[in-house]
C-alpha cells in the first residue's frame, strides 16, 4: 500500500509507465516473484563493481547495500535488507531522486538519517528464519529469495526495549500507511531502537562511495554513467583518491575507526550538503527507458516488456566541463576538484548545487599567465561584473601542500565604480574554504554587515594587497593600515602575491564566515603562512550562451567590452603630456581630466580601476 501510494503520488503517469518496463525486462523471475540482483542493478545503471576489470572503482556492492536497506523503508527493523521487488524499488528511487517532499517531512534532514543506516557497516541478525528457496541464475550464481515479512535484519535494528507493546508499535505503522506520513514509523523504530546511535559508518565504505560520486558529480539527467567511468586512467585516479582522503578528513572517525551518526549528520549538513546529490540523476535512469516505444501498439509493447533487452554499445560522448575556453588554462582546476567544489558551493538556486544549476566558470585571472601583478589583478578582476571564484595553492612552513579559496557570488567593486545587478542574488552568501589536506568549511555570516562595520567580503589595495573576510581600517593618505582579521576566518594576500596568510578559529560570529563545524579545526585560533604556487580567480557565469529578453548582455560579454574599454584608456593615457618638462598649466589640466575621470586619485594613488 505505501510503494503504491509513493508511486502514484511522487512519479507522473508517464515515468511509472516506463519505471515499470524497466524493472520487469530485467527482473530475475522465480516462481511468479521478480526482483532484481546486485549484478542487475548494477549493469543497469553502470556502476563498476568488483568484476569490472577495467575501472578501478568498486562501488556496485555498497549502493547495492543502501538499496536493499532503503528498500525495507519505513519497516528496517524487521524488513531490512529487502528483496528487491518492484514495491522495494519504488521507494529506493523516491528516496534517492529527493522525490520525497510528500513522504518525509523535514526532508533532507530525515534523508541523512536513512543513508547513514543504509551504509552502516554492521552484521545481519543471526536468526534462523526459514530455510530460503534457491535458484541459480543463468550467470552461474545463486540467487537466495525469502519471503519480505521474514527476511532477515540488520543488528543495527534489533529492538533494544523488549518490553515494548508490538499491538501499539502496529498501530503506529497503519495510522502512518494511511496518513503517509511514513517517517514517523522511522523516527519512532529509531526512539525504541538505541543501537542506530551506536553503529558505524567504516572509512572503507564510506571512501568507495566517496570515490563514485566524485567521477560522477557532473552526470546529468539520462547521460549515460559510463561517460565518467570508461576512462579513468591512473592520473585521473590518483586526483580522485586526493579529494576524497580530503573529503573523509572532515569527519570525525572515533578509534574504532568508524564514523558514528552524529558526526556523519554534523558533517554532511554543515560541511556537505549537496554530497549526495549525484545518486539522483542516476537513479532517475530508472524512470526512462530505451526500449519503450510510446507509438507502438499496448499489446506488442506489453509481449515485449518482459523479453530481455540487448543493448548495442553506443559511442560515449566526451564529458562536459564547466571551464569555459579562455585566456588560460587552469593549474588547480581539474575534474576531481570541481566535484568536490560541488558538494558544498551553490548556483543560484540555494536548493542546487553549481553543477546541477548548470554555472560555469570563466577563466579571470591566474598567476601562471598574468604574472604576480596587482595591476593586472585589478584589470581582469576589478571588471568582471559577475561573482568570482578564488582559489590558490601553496605550501605551508612543513613544506605541506595546501588549497584554500573563496567563494564570491557578488562582484569586485571599487569605490568609485557604480553598483550593478549580479545575477547571483544576495540571498546566495559567500564561503570561504580549504579543500586540501583537510576539508574546512566555513559559511557566511547573513549578519556580517550589521555586527561590524567596514567588512566587506573580499576587498582590493595596491598597497596591502588581498584580504577575504578582513575588517578595513579607515584610510589615511599618510598611513597605510593593513586590512585585520576578525571572526571565525579570513585570507589576507601580500601585495606581490607571494605569500598568503590563511586564519581560522572555531569561534567567533562578528566577522564574515562563522565557524565551521565542531571538531574540523583545532580548538584554537590558528594562522598558517602559505607560500603561494598558483591563484587562479573563476568568473562565476550562470548561462554563458543565452542574454535575456531585454537584451541584456552576459556575464562573458560585459567583460570583454569592460577589457576593451580599459585597453582603450590605457592607449589614451599615454598620450596624455604628463612628463617633468611640460609646464605647470598643462600638467595640472591633465591630471583634473584624469581624476574627473576616475582614473587617479589625490596625491597621485591609484583610483578609478584600481
């Protein structure tokens, strides 16, 4: 009754149609009861596994795992793992494309309480149920089927209060079957069942289905899986494990080795929100399918949908990427990376994560191509009218490799330049992070600008140079005060881009970023010195290619006029008579011209672009 009602309420006619001729073409048939193996799904949706010789990732039996827990829902106590039947698959995929607005009433948050059940490395009850029908399958394996009502548990479900009335405990589930409002029978199974709070979550799993979701981060919906998994080379490889030894440093693993349920849910709500945000596309292959052919006659498309399917090899497509062409290629920036950007930087929308919301990235500025120049900074910059993404490599005084960055939904401004729309609202804050060795988030503070006064978030001088999430001191044309550190984080960056100073402190709400999560940085406040390889600033562009009714001009183009325009000035500037020799009069007309312009300031200081 709760798959049907899940069906009916969560897919479109249309979707079920096809979800149904998915399963049933492949479904193992035994005695009348269809369900699907660990190497169906697997094959089907094109995860690498085990057996696959060729790709290096082996992530079919910990999504097989989460499948057969999620299938049981909201019965794991005494249902987990399912078989996994039609009714089991129709909640797994509700689950796992965030269909479940009408089933789970806090949403995500209850989302994170089943997949840490799902992935929670513990042994079945040892309880001698029955002995399960056999069936050996034409791959040569055997295939174990029991009925639902007595299959075998996890120990993580075993009820701790033996006392509890089970006539109650019934009640409980069909008020919640008739009401659908499923997640109460959860969060009440989990009340009676204290052991859900003492199970763990094993580096090992959890690292393999890291691994997956960083190759396949970018899938969209429908693009075939084995685009991101048919060439993963040692290289590519090696990018991969970097990130995710990066990912798993985030969470908080006991000496046991494990990650318990706090520290899993502290983690992926703070630090990572759209982590597993990938599983949803590719369980939405689920709901497509190649083999229907809506013109044909019911009767034909009925005699062929429980016949097998052969599928032809298609040629793959070469992956998007999200790096527009440009002036330079990236030294920090690759796939593995972006993947992890993408579990926690939003797009406009703060429910999608940037590659879900389909953002890319404009190449700006880097060091690698322009030089360690605040000129050349303030040029390419200081005119991109659009949010940024900075982002630098270094090494620290112990000679560790270090990235941190920024990210910067509003644009650069200077003082004297006029304020103009972004396209990234107010509403999306900014983030300041460090994503290598060690996964640090820290958010921004909605409040920043009414707790301290002059805190811009990113901040510009040729004279102090960089600072992220530093308070500006008042200025003065014969003292100049560097920009000061205040709240849980900030970066401050030397004027020749040499050296960077990264701050980080578990406390503090006054200032830009708020802390990250307890227990990601030590429990006081630390600086750490990086000796700066590469900085690379990102133009962040939310539709590259289509302007808006009005006629307004993207991101890209804005630049490139502003770039023009400066190129312009810069020619018109060296005409301009300014030498020693020229005579007082001319010269003083050159320079009002000039600051009338913007273009210098008093007492000769950069102003205007700079």
């Amino acid at each position: 009754m709760l798959a049907e009602r899940f069906a009916t309420k969560c897919f479109t006619p249309l979707e079920l149609t096809h979800f149904k001729d998915n399963f049933y073409s492949r479904a193992i048939d035994q005695g009348g009861w269809k369900y699907w193996n660990e190497k169906i799904l697997s094959d089907f949706l094109g995860i690498p596994d085990s057996s696959d010789s060729q790709c290096p990732l082996d992530a079919g039996p910990v999504i097989f795992r989460m499948v057969s827990y999620l299938g049981a829902f909201p019965f794991q106590n005494t249902l987990a793992p399912s078989v996994l039947t039609f009714d089991a698959m129709v909640k797994v995929v509700v689950l796992l494309t965030e269909r479940y607005g009408k089933v789970l009433r806090r949403a995500r948050r209850d989302r994170i309480r089943l997949l840490f059940g799902s992935l929670a490395d513990v042994g079945r009850k040892d309880i001698d149920l029955g002995q399960p029908s056999q069936d050996t399958t034409e791959e040569g394996t055997t295939e174990s089927v029991v009925a639902m009502s007595h299959a075998p548990g996890f120990a993580i479900d075993e009820p701790a209060n033996d006392d509890y009335d089970d006539d109650e405990d019934d009640d409980l589930a069909l008020a919640a079957l008739e009401a659908l409002d499923a997640i109460e029978v959860f969060k009440h199974d989990s009340r009676i069942d204290k052991a859900v709070y003492e199970a763990r979550i094993s580096a090992s799993t959890l690292r393999r289905l890291l691994m997956l979701l960083i190759v396949v981060s970018p899938l969209k919906f429908l693009e075939p899986v084995r685009m991101y998994t048919s060439d993963l080379n040692e290289k590519r490889m090696e990018t991969v494990r970097k990130e995710a030894d990066s990912i798993m440093a985030a969470f908080d693993q006991e000496s046991s080795g494990g990650i318990s349920y706090k520290a899993f849910a502290q983690t992926v709500t703070s630090s990572f929100p759209f982590l597993f945000d990938p599983l949803t596309p590719l369980f939405e292959h689920l709901l497509f399918s190649k083999n229907l052919d809506l013109s044909q006659r019911r009767d034909r498309a009925e005699s062929t949908a429980s016949e097998p399917i052969e599928e032809s090899p298609e040629p793959l497509p070469s992956p998007p990427t999200v790096l527009l062409p440009g002036g330079f290629e990236s030294v920090i920036l690759n796939p593995s990376v972006i993947s992890h950007l993408s579990f926690f930087l939003p797009s406009s929308s703060e429910s999608l994560n940037f590659l879900r919301g389909n953002v890319r990235l404009h190449p700006v500025f880097s060091t690698a191509a322009h030089g360690s120049s605040v000129t050349s900074f303030s040029h390419h910059v200081l005119t991109w009218s659009s949010g940024t993404l900075l982002i630098l490599e270094g090494a620290t005084s112990t000679n560790n490799t270090v990235t941190v960055g920024a990210y910067l939904p509003q644009p650069w401004k200077s003082p004297s330049s006029t304020q103009t729309s972004s396209k990234f609202p107010n509403a999306i804050l900014p983030s300041f992070f460090q994503l290598s060795p060690k996964h640090i988030l820290l958010p921004g503070n909605p409040s920043s600008s009414l707790n301290q006064p002059n805190t811009p978030t990113a901040y510009f001088s040729t004279h102090s140079g960089i600072s992220i999430g530093c308070q500006i001191p008042p200025s003065s044309r014969s003292h100049h005060k560097p920009p000061t550190p205040i709240g849980a984080g900030s970066l401050t960056i030397d004027a020749s881009l040499e050296t960077a100073d990264f701050h980080a402190s578990p406390f503090g709400h006054n200032g830009v970023f708020l802390p990250p999560a307890p227990g990601t940085i030590p429990e006081s406040p630390s600086k750490t010195r990086i000796e700066i390889y590469s900085l690379e600033v990102w133009g962040l562009v939310p539709d590259p290619t289509i302007t808006s009714a009005d006629g307004e001009k993207s991101a890209v183009e804005l630049q490139q006029a502003k770039w023009d325009f400066e190129a312009r000035e810069a020619e018109r500037r060296r005409n301009v008579n300014m030498k020693a020799g020229a005579g007082d009069s001319a010269r003083e007309s050159a320079r009002w011209l000039l600051e009338a312009a913007g273009v210098v300031g008093d007492a000769g200081r950069s102003g205007g672009s700079v």
